[in-house]
C-alpha cells in the first residue's frame, strides 16, 4: 500500500494527537525543575522545549486542514461520546505550551497569546463536548473512562500559566484573569469530583477499559496532580495568606491518593501487558502527561513542606515519565513512518 496522502492523513487526523505535546511539554518542564540538582539535565530540558514547539505546529497543520476541509468528519467526531473528549488536547497543549515558553524563554508575547487562546478554545471545547454528552442518548457505560476527565484538565491547567502571566498584564486586567483562573479551576474542579465517582462506579460494577483505552486509567493522575498546584496559584494571587496552609493541607492529602493511584495504575497496566490487552495506539501517550503533573505536585510540595519523601517519589514517577515517554515515542515514529498509524480504528 502507498503511503497516506496529506490530505487522507487529514481526513482522519486523530484529535488524540496532541497528548503527546502535553506530555512532553510536562517532561521538558518537570526536567528543567530536577536541574536544579542535576545541572547536566538543562541541556536536555532545552532540546525537549524546541522539539515540542516544533511538533505542535507540526500537528497543527493536519488538525487544522480537517476542520477547514472536511469540517463533516470534525463534527462526527465531535458527537463520538469516546473520540470527543480528545478534542480539547489541543487547546490543553496551548496552555501547557504557554506554561513551557515562560519558563524556558523570555518571549513574554508568545506565552501570553499561547495562554489566551488556550482559555478561549478550551472553554468553547468544555461545553461542545459536553453539550452533545448531555443532550444525547448515546453514551453508555462502556464509554466511561478517565478520558472523559480531559475537559476537566484543561480547566484546571489554566491558572498554572495564568497566574504566572498576571505581572505582566495590565492591572485593570487582572481581576479579569483571576476570575478565569478560579472559573476554570472551579468548573474543572467539580467535574473532576462528579467523573470520579462514574468511572469508579464502572470499575466496580462493569468490565474494565482494555485495549487501547487501558493507557487511560492513568489519566486520573493528571488532576490529582494539577488541581492542588493550580489551587495553590490562585491562592498566592489572593489578600488571605492563612488560606495558603489549607492549601497545602489539601496538597498533601491529594498527594497521597496520588501515590496510592500510581502503584494500583501501574498494578493494573502490568496486569494487562501479560494478558496481552494493550496493544499500542496514540492512547498510549496518555501515559505522560498524568504521570509528569504527579511529578509536578511532587516537585512543588517538596519545597513546600520541606520533605524528602515526596521529592524520592516524584524522582520515580520522572523517571517512570521518561520511561513513557520514550517507549511511546519510538512506537510512535515507527507507526508514523510505516503509515500506519494514520489508519483510523474503528
């Protein structure tokens, strides 16, 4: 067979596609915190934060063409209740991009406009996607999955660059800013709290996620490890400073179902690697990004509170990430340059 053309890649361009800047983007940044301690890592964490800037605009070329071309197949894709909820990986990739440019560049700018249109997209994406959930009756219970948390994810991800940029924004703008950040984090949040309870409900009572959804039940890591760091940026913008110990509080309790929810992920991963129930799909990058956020809310409670522990386990899930993401790549690069990968599954 012949290579896929640009426009068939287009037709049937996964919206799956930009788990992978988000996780990269986390590895480039959780990297760049550990140089800190390894001053060697900078080197990489700078190769990591150019090579994700360049894949992002990359996959934009394709992701833009389907809904410019064959703004059908987008739709059809928009009311799937499973393909939907990757959609928004594309605006969370803008705001994890601009949460990138601030820490390794000082182009301002181009965080700044990174981050807006990330909060306009994602908020527009939030209600499509859950507007045709809602309204309709074709979701069923084996279409619950944490993937349906990756609304609620890009909610949560914008105060962490958003907060960041207020200092440079005009200050008749910040109450405006700030009132995103606590919307975003205040929906995210709430969803969070509902879906949670859902797909623990279908982990009890109905036959688990496997195949190629089996990546997604790391995705829980990913607002375990943003809300309280997002959390505690809001609060560091408000006039209450006693607040900030219960936000610490609540980091470390977080924390810890996050530790617990890593070994039962990595139980239930190794578990259905030897019963050969996880063949490799573009899901697999949902390995990533959770993992990193958890190494994130590590790295940050670490200074926070002054413990070693979470430092060592947030080490481990940086190298687990590395891991990852390294495996994923070269899978990735083989499926892309084989042509395969491009073929939708059904």
């Amino acid at each position: 067979m012949s290579y896929p053309s640009f426009s068939e890649i287009s037709r049937t361009f996964a919206p799956g596609w930009f788990a992978s800047v988000m996780g990269t983007a986390v590895l480039a940044m959780t990297t760049h915190a550990l140089a800190q301690r390894w001053p060697w890592l900078s080197i990489v964490a700078d190769a990591l934060h150019w090579f994700n800037s360049a894949l992002f605009l990359v996959l934009a070329a394709p992701w833009l063409t389907r809904w410019l071309r064959f703004p059908q197949a987008a739709m059809q894709t928009m009311k799937h209740p499973l393909q939907a909820n990757f959609y928004p990986t594309f605006s969370i990739a803008l705001l994890v991009l601009a949460a990138q440019w601030l820490v390794f560049t000082p182009y301002i700018e181009v965080a700044m406009t990174l981050w807006w249109l990330g909060v306009v997209l994602h908020f527009i994406f939030s209600f499509a996607v859950l507007f045709y959930m809602f309204s309709g009756e074709h979701v069923a219970v084996d279409h619950v999955t944490p993937a349906n948390f990756i609304p609620a994810v890009g909610l949560v991800v914008m105060p962490l660059a958003g907060t960041q940029l207020m200092p440079f924004m005009p200050a008749s703008l910040h109450e405006l800013v700030l009132t995103i950040n606590v919307v975003g984090l205040g929906a995210g949040s709430m969803m969070y709290v509902a879906l949670l309870g859902i797909t623990f409900s279908r982990k009890y009572l109905h036959k688990p996620a496997l195949g190629i959804l089996t990546p997604t039940i790391w995705v829980h890591l990913a607002p375990i490890g943003v809300i309280p760091v997002s959390l505690m940026s809001v609060l560091e913008q408000l006039p209450f400073p006693g607040v900030r110990e219960f936000g610490v509080v609540f980091m470390l309790l977080v924390w810890g179902f996050g530790v617990w929810w890593m070994v039962m992920a990595i139980l239930l991963t190794l578990a259905a690697r030897a019963a050969g129930q996880m063949p490799f799909a573009l899901s697999w990058w949902g390995l990533t990004f959770p993992v990193g956020a958890f190494v994130v809310e590590s790295l940050r409670l670490s200074k926070l509170i002054g413990w070693d522990s979470p430092l060592v386990v947030g080490v481990f899930a940086w190298l687990l990430l590395w891991g990852f993401w390294l495996v994923t790549l070269n899978k990735t690069l083989r499926g892309v340059i084989s042509g395969e990968i491009f073929k939708p599954h059904p």
